[in-house]
C-alpha cells in the first residue's frame, strides 16, 4: 500500500504527516509509521477493538497531535483497521 498524506492543524502549528501502513506487521513492531517531512516521528499499532495506540514516538510529537493522527488514520479505513486483510473461506 502507498503512503498518504495527511495535514493536523492545532493553534500552534500545522503538521503535515505521511503515514505509511505495513500490512505484515508483527506484534513486535507498529503496523502505522508516520514521517514528517522525510522524517520518521512516530507509529501506531491497532488494539483487538482497532482503535491505534501510539507505539512509538521518537520525534517526540505532542501527544495532542498524535491522538488527532490516530482519528484521521482510524478515519481513513472507515471498515476498520485491517480492512485490506481479507480471510478466504474454501
């Protein structure tokens, strides 16, 4: 899957994030990592209800923002997290 945009406005700044998914992602490691400006700044994992935890914030982005980042990407696959996840029936 390719990388996305998207834009978090707050009174002090406006962010502008690429957020990358890794569809096969292990427990050890985040299924979302977001960049900022090149940068790789944070990542997100899906709990067993799919709403995004933050799972690690190197860039040491407010957590304010990183909550409005979490909304936008939860928002972004209106079926749930692993929407492109399909499971065949034989």
């Amino acid at each position: 899957m390719e990388n996305y945009p998207i834009t978090i406005s707050t009174n002090k700044k406006v962010h502008h994030f690429e957020v990358g998914e890794y569809v096969h992602y292990h427990d050890e490691k985040c299924k979302f990592r977001v960049f900022e400006n090149g940068v790789y700044v944070a990542s997100f994992e899906p709990d067993d209800h799919q709403f995004l935890h933050i799972c690690q914030n190197p860039g040491r982005v407010d957590e304010h923002v990183l909550h409005l980042l979490a909304d936008q990407i939860e928002a972004h696959h209106p079926h749930g997290i692993n929407d492109n996840i399909r499971k065949l029936k034989l």
